[in-house]
C-alpha cells in the first residue's frame, strides 16, 4: 500500500509526460518521451554499454575511497592522539578542506594526463576530508569513562588503541565512508562529465553531444540508481557489520 | 581527626590531601585511614569531592598537596590490586563486547591466558548471578544486571581494594537492596577493602563499618560514625535495628545542622 502511494506520483508524472510529448507531436534533440528512454535504456543494456561505463566508474569512486579513507583513518588517529600535531595541522587544515576537488581537475591532469589515476586522485582528495574530520571528532569525543578504565585496567598504549579506542571510534568512521561513497560517485560522474573519457559520466556526455536525449536520460536514471543503490548496500553493511553496538551508536 | 582501629596501620590512607581544579578548591585537608577489609562509606552533597578521592586511591589523579598511601606506598600509577566500579554502568562496559567479552577484557589486561579464560568468565559469572548471559550485549541487560557485569568485571582482577562510585544510584529500589546484599556477600566471601560513595545515607550506614560525612565547597571530612550493627546485615532486621534508627538520626541531624 506504501509503494503504492510512493509510486503513485513518479508513475502519473511519466504518463503525463508521454502523453504530452506524443500529443504535442514534439521531435525534441533535449527531450523524449519515456517509452524512448525505455527503449534506448534496453539498448546500452544489451550491448554491454552501461555494465562497461558502470565498472568503470565505480572502480574509480570506490579505490580513490578506499585510498582517501584510508589514509584520512591513519590520519585521524593521529589527530585524535596526539593534540599537539592536531593544533600543528589546524591552520592548514583549514585552508585545504574547502578546496572544491572539482576545481583541482585541471592540476590532475597536467600531472596524471587522462584516466583512471586522474579520476582517483580526486576521488580520493575529496573522501580524505569527511573521514579525517568525523574519525578525528570520533576519537577526540570518546567516552572518558572507558579511557579511564583503560587506565585502571593498566592496558598498554597498543591494547588501548585495539580495544577501546578503535572499537569505540568504528560505527562512526564506518558512517563518515558512507558519506563519502556518496562524495566518491559525484566527483567521479563530475570529472568524467567534465573531462574524462571514462565511465557512466562520459557516456552521458556522449548521449548529449551526438543529440540523444532518450539515451542521455537513459544513464541519467540509471547513475541515480547506482547512487541508492551504493548507500543501500553501505546502510545494510552498516546494520549488519555493528549489530548491537551499531544500535548504539545510532542511539547516540 | 583520622579514627582508624586501634593498632592494624591503615591500608588505604590520605595525608594532608589539598587538591583543586583551576582556582575551585575541590579537597582540603583530607587524613583518613581505611584498614584491611573495612567497608568504608562515604557521604556528602554533590561538589564535596567524593569521587575525586576515589580517583585518587584508584591512580587516576594525583593529589596537587599531600598524598595517598597504599600499604604504605604513594599513589602514583593504578594498580592491579585496586579496582573500581563506574557510577554510570552504560559508559563503563564495552557496547561492541558480549558479557563474557567484556569480563575478559580485565583478564586479558592481567595477561591471563585464552585458555584459562572461558573458565574463569564462567565462575566469576556465576558468582554474581549472570551465569546463562555469557553471548548477550551489555545494551540488552537491565541496569542492574549491568551493574552486576560491572562487579564481575572488578572481581576479574582479583583485587584486594573495591573503589565504587555511587554503583547503585541509577537503579530501583528493590535492584539496588539484592546487589547491596549480594555486594555484602562477595566482600566478606573475599575479604576485599571496599571504599563506597553514596548519596544514600541508609544505604551507607546499612553497607559500611564506618560511615565518613563531607562538607562541601571545598570538601572536607566533618565527622566519622563508626557503625557497629551485627553482621551479616539483613535488610529487614538490620534496618529496623535501634542502633540502625539511632545513627540515621544522628548522621541525618549531623548533615542538617551543617547546612546553611
């Protein structure tokens, strides 16, 4: 019944739209009716087009996530651990997280020429800064009840950091990744919308400039899709990976 | 002022105890003795400085004036032997951990090894009626079985002083009467030292051999009442005892006249 009501709108408004368009008799080189779309939609299916571009482009969002993050993890740690390097790192901090990644594409590409290392490399720019900020409040905020009974316990620095801190910090860095896959996919679609020959992005591009809409809204949907469908996996992984203590961190 | 039992040196002792945090005095002039296997609890108003003299005891801060001797040694660093009991149980057990986890975390730091563990989890579950509980996480237990986890917890270390921060001022009535005779139980079954801070003075006079009153602003010892009701205690009958009656009296009249 829910579904029902939340289809109701998107199904009327596609009705609305093909009858409009076939009525009209409209032969537009930026709009086409629905049932086209459909059509074009099945065609990059079949051939393997999307499924190419797809790949392409989740390989690029997902390593420069996982090399953004990962580094943004080593870094926040040690944020988080050691205030005087925090106060060291505060100023330039400040002055290279509100650098758009899109306005460092023309440097990307004097340095790696077009391609994959390109689209990661600014991936994985914009990822760091989300981690590295959410890891970095995680750390700092943690409950001080539990560093007191690392103290009490007498756990050695490395047992702290294993077994209180990290497990503590988790449901939180997990959230920040999530947040930056969604960052991930934007900047990639962005770059190879701008620039990069590569991807669902390009692709889309490509439908444009040959003058066809039915195919450009074709990937249109379908990276709208790959985007719930990246943040559903990631909040499914999220509910399973933390079970209980993931309940918690959600409560908070 | 300092009142311990005649001959035995305290086991736990402050000397001249001044501390502040920034320009607030927080502690002044603080001598008490606490001797071996003496249940001592402490009372007073928010502010008097009861939790920052178990933080003390335990290691965690040290005194700016003064100090803290255990077996006649200062206080620095904490130790093994001394464990303490978090006020707010759901801050102080590890979410991500089961209940067994979460007691064997005290082992793991004592370096016991995986083999003897699920062993010892078993029995000092047991001990504090959790026994059946070893695969749930902490959030699915009510406060007072977090509590008990907590105790099962402190007793991993095998300690011989028990520090507890109001342990029992979030839970109901009838949960917190079973853990303070189940906690009764456990010290004298162990002969553990116990140092106890409390809002509750029946709950103090009903758990401790010496019940020590603060002052706050700064907090300061205003008097100490020996308490020697039979043991073991009774919530019944050692709560209607005359000398139970007489001494809430006494400490209740004490607390008033010293107010403002």
């Amino acid at each position: 019944m829910r579904f029902l009501k939340g289809a109701a709108f998107p199904l009327g408004f596609l009705a609305l739209w093909e009858i409009w368009m076939r009525a009209a008799g409209i032969h537009s080189d930026s709009l086409a009716p629905p049932s086209q779309i459909a059509v074009a939609f099945y065609g990059v299916l079949v051939d393997g087009t999307i499924l190419d571009r797809t790949g392409q482009t989740l390989a690029a969002a997902l390593a420069g996530l996982a090399i953004g993050g990962g580094l943004a993890v080593v870094f926040s740690v040690v944020l988080g651990l050691v205030p005087t390097f925090a106060r060291l790192m505060q100023f330039s901090i400040e002055v290279l997280r509100p650098v758009p990644p899109v306005a460092l594409i023309p440097i990307a590409m004097l340095i790696f020429g077009f391609g994959f290392s390109m689209e990661i490399t600014l991936c994985a720019f914009a990822c760091f800064w989300p981690v590295a900020i959410y890891g970095h409040a995680a750390i700092v905020n943690i409950e001080p009840q539990l560093l007191d009974l690392s103290r009490v316990l007498r756990l050695s620095p490395w047992a702290r950091a294993v077994k209180i801190v990290l497990p503590a910090a988790l449901p939180r860095y997990f959230v920040a990744f999530r947040l930056s896959a969604a960052v991930a996919l934007i900047i990639a679609v962005t770059v190879e919308i701008a620039i990069n020959p590569l991807g669902v992005g390009f692709e889309l591009m490509k439908a444009a400039q040959s003058l066809h809409p039915a195919r450009m809204f074709a990937m249109l949907l379908w990276i709208g899709f790959i985007g719930w469908c990246l943040n559903a996996a990631l909040l499914f992984a999220q509910r399973r990976l933390f079970g209980p203590a993931g309940l918690a961190a959600r409560a908070r | 002022m300092t009142t311990e039992p005649s001959g035995t040196p305290p086991l736990i002792e402050f000397r001249g105890v001044h501390h502040a945090f920034g320009r607030r005095p927080v502690l002044r002039n603080i001598d008490l003795g606490v001797a071996r296997s003496e249940f001592v609890c402490m009372v007073g108003p928010s502010g008097c400085g009861k939790t920052t003299m178990l933080r003390m005891v335990a290691g965690l801060l040290a005194p700016m004036e003064g100090e803290v001797r255990y077996h006649g040694k200062k206080v620095g660093e904490p130790a093994h032997e001394i464990a303490f009991m978090f006020q707010d149980y759901s801050k102080a057990l590890l979410p991500w951990r089961s209940v067994a986890g979460n007691v064997s975390l005290a082992l793991e730091a004592s370096g016991v090894k995986r083999a003897a563990r699920a062993d010892r989890i078993r029995g000092l579950l047991a001990k504090v009626g959790l026994a059946g509980h070893e695969e749930q996480f902490p959030m699915q237990l009510s406060g007072g079985m977090q509590q008990r986890l907590q105790i099962a917890r402190c007793l991993a270390q095998e300690p011989s002083v028990l520090l507890m921060d109001e342990p029992f001022g979030a839970l109901d009535a009838m949960t917190r009467q079973a853990l303070q005779d189940e906690l009764l139980r456990i010290i004298r079954t162990t002969g553990m030292t116990a140092l106890f801070v409390t809002h509750d003075l029946e709950e103090a006079i009903y758990l401790s051999d010496r019940v020590v009153v603060l002052h706050p602003n700064p907090g300061r010892i205003a008097q100490i009442f020996p308490v020697t009701l039979p043991k073991p205690r009774n919530q019944l009958t050692t709560r209607e005892h005359s000398e139970f009656l007489r001494l809430r009296h006494e400490i209740f009249n004490f607390i008033s006249e010293g107010e403002p």
